[in-house]
C-alpha cells in the first residue's frame, strides 16, 4: 500500500523530533501502522534558520496555508504552538476533511469543544496525545485502557520545566533563572516561559485530563491556577523536615456537587512514588473505582519524548483511516452528547490540607492566639512544629499542618491571623495531599 502522506505546521522542538523518530522507526512504524508514514511538507516562520533533523525531498515553506491545502497531504501535524494562527488552521485543514494532529494543549484546552465539534460533524480524527504529559500516554490510558471505570481524582505533575527548575534549585541549590534558561535551552519550556512557571501550561493540560476523565467539557477559565514562582527554599527546607516534598501539581476531583480543578504547589507525603519525581519527568496519578490507584511516568518535554506521542497519534489515525466515524474513540473518551453538566466547584468549597508558615513575636500567649483563630474557623491542627526563635530579632518560625478542611475557612482564618499583633510576617500557606485514596 501507498504511504501516508503528511504535512507539519512547525518544525522546531517537536517538529524536528517527529521527522527524526518517523525517520529512524519508519519500518517499525510501517509494521504497526500497515502503511508508510512521510513527510511532504512542512512550515516554517523562518526560512533560513537551520534545522536540526535532516529534511529529505520535504517541501519547506513560510505559508502554513499551502501545507494544509496541499492536495497530496492526507494529515495535517499541528506542532507550531499558541492559538493563533494554529486554531485557524486546524478548523481549515477539518473543512478540507484532513485528520488532524497536534501537540498543543494551549489549542485543545482553549479551543478543543469548537474544534471537535467541526472534527465530529466532517467525520475527522483530531489527535492530541503529546499535548499532556510529553511521551506519557496518559491520554490512551484514560480514554481507553480505564475505559471500565469511574475516574475519581488525578493528580499530575505535568510541567516538565516547573519540574526541572524544583528538583535542580532542592539539590543544587541552583538559582531559579539559571535553570529556567537550561530548560529554554534544552527545548522543554514554552515560547513564553511565563506559561510553565505560571501554571498555565499545567492548567491547560488538566483541561483536557478532566474532561477526559469525567466526560465534562473543557473548561479551562474554570481552573484554579498558581506556578511555582513563590516557593522558597525555606518552604521545600521545612517541608522536608516533616517528611513532605513539595511538588507542582495539577488535581482534578470529582466532588460532593461538583469538580475539583486545580493547579498549585502542594506538599505530597515524601514515601509516595509520585513525591520522587524529579527533573523534567512527568507522572498523572489515576483513583478509578475498580483498578484502584495507576501511575503513569515518563519523559514530559524534550524532541523525541514528545515526539514518541506525536507518532503514536499518527499511527492511530492511519490504522483508522478506512474506517467509518461512528466507530472511532470520541475525541474526549464520552460520547458527545453524553457530557455532565456538573459544576467546577469554587475554591473556597475545595476541602484539603494545608501546611501554614508564619513569623511571630517570641511571647508568651502568641501560639494559644494563632490556635484559637484556626480552632474558631474549624481548622484542626494535625502538627505543629515551632523552630528556635531569631535571639537578633525576637521572632520564632511556627509550621503548622492542618487537617482536611474548607478552602474557604482557612481564607478567612488567614484574614484573622493577619490582625493579631505580634504575627510579622503574612502567612504562607500551601495546600496538602496525602494522595492515598
Ligand atoms: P518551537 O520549537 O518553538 O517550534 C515551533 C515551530 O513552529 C517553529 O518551527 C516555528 O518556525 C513554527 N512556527 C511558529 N509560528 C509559525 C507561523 N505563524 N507560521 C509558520 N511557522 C510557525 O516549539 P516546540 O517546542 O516544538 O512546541 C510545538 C508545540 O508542541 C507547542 O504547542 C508546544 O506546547 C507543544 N509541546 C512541546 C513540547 C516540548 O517539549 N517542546 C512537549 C509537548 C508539547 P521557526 O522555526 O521558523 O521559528
Ligand atoms: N513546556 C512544557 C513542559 C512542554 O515543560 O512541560 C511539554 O508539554
């Protein structure tokens, strides 16, 4: 049988990546698929820059239009990131009856229910493994291998960058620019890096994992989003001291009335496998019903890691090509019409565990104030661990680890603690996992 024939929109990181894997594995692949894979054209913003994978007989261009409209290209490989011109191109390349493939959770998160909807009504494939969790098929194991159960809770690290910059400033000590500028380097971060240490990229990908997991639409203005620019060395110091990593996680719960959709720097108990993820590896812990806990673990950025994803997407729509719509995997692992309409819940109705930092004035009473302020908002204490008070300047650091409690109290319990008048410093607080059922 003829080989496929493919058309990229960007060739850089992953661009590169895919001609590379599809290049080296292209037997292998033929083998899986039951037809050759090969890329015929690519785009490109600059024409001159150099590239780091060998363009055999590949037709490069500045005009993304000409890939998409090419008549002798079958699918369309979206990897040039952000929305826009992305989104225009996708919805063209699904009018024009192309599958479509893509590594950009930006794209799906913020435009994925339109573009799936056109997917559906022209009988397309739109393919997105690479868009969570880099080389993790953490999107076919939800959609499909866990297809059997209720999905209670996934909790992820699922920005490779944030990853690297935690594990390297934890065990080198290293400065949090510094390590930013080696994952630019090393090609894991976004175009705008403010996207992986903001927890942008991390909320766009659980996105998708929620409305995967639960059949909900994506709903990405819904999420609860903070990045990892606030964490000190101090906080990862105490943290570890009562046996906690900190870890940016992105969680998404199914909850008394509602879903849980977060994202944020949270203590996880340091024997959990997940706690020992470190650099830029990736892992999505799943809760289903009758498997139990899954984890899933893997490379979560980098060329061909993420690439490995992209061509996986590739093979499944070959193998697919021939056959009728209706019985394809839907795009979001629910039937289209079957979605719930349940709410995302507020953050203030979100139940966790916090840890709490403050600095007070070393005398007497000051603890009993701080406990009779959480105990009237209903926050238990679960440990209280006091450092040696500053001689210079009078002041103890007091960590606090609170039970499971309401977002919302402690939001008003903090507001208190901010009027006592020997706290001074404001207090940090970072909410708490035990991630165990
Ligand atoms: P990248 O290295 O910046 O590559 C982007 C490519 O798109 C470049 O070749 C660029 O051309 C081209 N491009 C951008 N805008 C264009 C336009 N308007 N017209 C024509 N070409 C255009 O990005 P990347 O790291 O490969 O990421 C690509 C996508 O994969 C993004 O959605 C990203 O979020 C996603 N992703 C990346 C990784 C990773 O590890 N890097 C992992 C998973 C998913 P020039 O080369 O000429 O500038
Ligand atoms: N910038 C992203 C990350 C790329 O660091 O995880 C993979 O999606």
């Amino acid at each position: 049988m003829k080989p496929v024939k493919i058309g990229l929109l960007g060739l850089g990181t992953v661009g590169c990546g895919t001609v590379m894997v599809l290049g080296r594995n292209g037997d292998e692949i033929a083998r899986r698929a039951g037809r050759g894979i090969v890329v015929v054209a690519a785009a490109v913003r600059d024409l001159d820059r150099e590239r780091d994978c060998a363009l055999n007989g590949v037709r490069l261009t500045d005009e993304p239009d000409s890939v998409v409209d090419d008549p002798e290209v079958e699918v369309v490989v979206e990897l040039m990131g952000g929305a826009e011109p992305a989104r225009t191109l996708v919805l063209r390349a699904i009018a024009a009856g192309k599958h479509v493939v893509t590594a950009n959770k930006a794209l799906i998160a913020l435009h994925g229910n339109e573009i799936f909807a056109r997917a559906h009504e022209r009988g397309v494939m739109v393919a997105f493994e690479a868009a969570v969790a880099g080389g993790i098929p953490i999107i076919k194991a939800l959609r499909e291998g866990l297809a059997g159960n209720r999905i209670d809770w996934v909790a992820g690290i699922i920005n490779g960058t944030g990853n690297f910059i935690l594990t390297e400033m934890r065990d080198h000590g290293r400065d949090f620019g510094d390590v930013l500028a080696e994952a630019q380097r090393l090609g894991y971060a976004e175009a705008d890096p403010t996207f992986d240490v903001e927890g942008i990229d991390a909320a766009h990908k659980l996105c998708i994992l929620a409305a995967i997991a639960f059949g909900i639409p994506l709903q990405f203005e819904r999420i609860h989003t903070e990045g990892i620019t606030g964490i000190t060395r101090e906080d990862v110091t105490y943290a570890a001291e009562l046996g906690y990593s900190i870890k940016h996680l992105g969680i998404a719960r199914r909850a008394a009335g509602g879903f849980e959709l977060r994202v944020h720097p949270t203590l996880i108990p340091e024997r959990r496998l997940i706690a020992n993820v470190n650099g830029v590896m990736n892992a999505v812990l799943v809760q289903a019903d009758a498997v139990g806990p899954t984890l899933y673990y893997g490379a979560g950025a980098g060329a061909e890691a993420t690439a490995s994803a992209v061509v996986a997407d590739l093979v499944d729509v070959v193998r697919v090509l021939t056959a009728d719509p209706e019985n394809r995997v839907p795009h979001l692992a629910f039937q289209p019409g079957a979605l719930s309409d349940l709410p995302v819940l507020p953050m203030a109705e979100v139940r966790t565990s916090f840890y709490l930092r403050l600095r007070a004035r070393d005398r007497p009473g000051v603890l009993a104030d701080i406990t009779r302020v959480l105990g009237a908002h209903c926050i238990s204490i679960e440990a209280i661990l006091q450092r040696e008070p500053d001689p210079d300047r009078g002041e103890a650091t007091i960590i606090i680890l609170t039970h499971q409690v309401r977002e919302g109290d402690v939001d008003e319990a903090i507001s208190e603690l901010g009027g006592l008048p020997h706290l001074t410093s404001p207090v940090t607080r970072i909410r708490m996992e035990p991630l165990s059922r």
